[in-house]
C-alpha cells in the first residue's frame, strides 16, 4: 500500500520533467509545499488532461466516484492494485479514461521488527513498525501513477480527488512490506494521460515495480506515524540507519 507520502516542492518537479514545462497550473497548486507527511484525505497536486489540456490542480487524496449521492464513500480508496483495476467496480471506469499522475518525492512504508524493551524490570522482546523512507538514490522527484475522479455537488461545484495504485514490491521495498506504489518513467507519461488511450491491456504493462537498484530505503523517526507531524524531520535519517539496494 502506500499511506504516506513527501512532495518537497514544485520547481524541481517541472524542472525534472519535459512535459510538465508549459502546462496549465491551476490556482495556487504547489503553494502550500513542502510537505513532509501527506496523508489521506489531504489535498495535493497531481497532473492530469482536464478540458483537453494538461494540468496541475490539487485534489483530494480518496477517490470519491462521480456517481456517489452524497460526495463520500464508506471505504478506503486512497490505494487501488494494478492487478483488479481494469475490473474493479469502482476503479475500472477511470483506468479507461481518468489516469493521472502524482508527483512526490518519497514515500514511507512501516517495517515490523523485534526489539529489546524493558518492561516492569523484565527486557522482553516486543514487535514494533519502525517507519522507512524510500526515495531515488539521486533524491529526484518522481510520479506515482493514479486515477482521479470529478464528484459535483447539487449546484454543480466540482470536488476533485485520486488514488494511487499500487503492485507488487521490487526488492528493495519487498524487504519491508509487501505493495509499493506504481512509479511511472517518465518515457510513459504520455501514454498513462492519453484519455484516448481506453484499451487496458497495454496499460496495465505499464504498472510494474519500480527498478529497485535506482531507489534507496532508509530508517527514520517515530513522529511520522502520526499525521499531524508534518516537519523536515520526518524524512531526515536516523543515524547509521542508511541501506541502498
């Protein structure tokens, strides 16, 4: 799964990726980074064809689906497998033809371990998450790939929102939980917002871990595991704590 995320900052996303240099941004859409611990149910940039042009707008991380009564659904959407998208209920309407892409700059993932604690006088061995950051070794932003969703309200008012889809582990991330996120190369980001595209065979072929020997894992601090922590710390690694693949 993927329940947490970093986007430092804008620039450096469109200074990275060709095709992002001259389309439309709306609003204020990378104003309020960086952010340190995106969380579901937060609002965040992502590119996507929106009106036939190529756009950057925040939107709500939880796919509402258009077709919801009320603009709200009673499970969680914030992730959808690469392997159930194109048949998924919910899902495989935007595969078809509302794919977009979330740029960010790492990810965390929680690993179970064993340690040590002294408990009432007694060391005890207790299992605890220790929270990992994943990023490129090169510390280069990136674009998770996803689906986005336009619920309106009664007066028409559009409520934007995406999920991220996720695949089976590289080795790197394997070693720590069982999904990661799907990473897009930039050679394929035409092809995933080409709302033209409908066929998901050949898409599908595009949701594949990402090469592990280009990313780095690394131990951080605690405070990420709550969601009101949002601060430079959260992806500052602890010491002797780094491992690359």
């Amino acid at each position: 799964m993927c329940g947490r995320y970093v986007l430092l900052g804008g620039k450096k996303v469109f200074a990275t990726f060709a095709l992002l240099q001259n389309m439309k941004r709306s609003g204020q859409v990378f104003e309020e980074l960086p952010r340190y611990n995106v969380a579901p149910f937060q609002r965040m940039p992502v590119v996507a064809i929106r009106d036939g042009s190529l756009t950057a707008e925040q939107m709500r991380w939880g796919l509402v689906p258009h077709w919801s009564k009320d603009g709200k659904i009673a499970f969680s959407t914030f992730n959808a497998k690469s392997e159930t998208v194109d048949q998924s209920k919910l899902y495989s309407i935007y595969f078809k033809g509302s794919r977009c892409l979330i740029p960010a700059d790492g990810f965390y993932e929680w690993k179970k371990a064993a340690v040590a604690k002294e408990i009432r006088g007694t060391t005890r061995q207790v299992i605890e998450k220790q929270p990992i950051c994943i990023r490129m070794k090169d510390e280069s932003p990136f674009m998770f790939a996803g689906l986005f969703s336009v619920w309106k309200d009664p007066e028409g008012k559009e409520f934007p929102s995406y999920t991220i889809i996720t695949t089976t582990p590289n080795e790197l991330v394997g070693e720590i939980h069982d999904r990661m996120p799907v990473i897009l190369p930039e050679k394929h980001f035409e092809e995933w917002l080409d709302r033209e595209r409908k066929d998901p065979a050949p898409l599908k072929k595009l949701l594949l871990p990402y090469p592990a020997t280009k990313m780095k894992a690394y131990r951080v601090s605690t405070i990420v595991s709550s969601s009101r922590n949002d601060v430079p710390e959260c992806i500052e690694p602890l010491k002797e704590s780094s491992r690359d693949n």
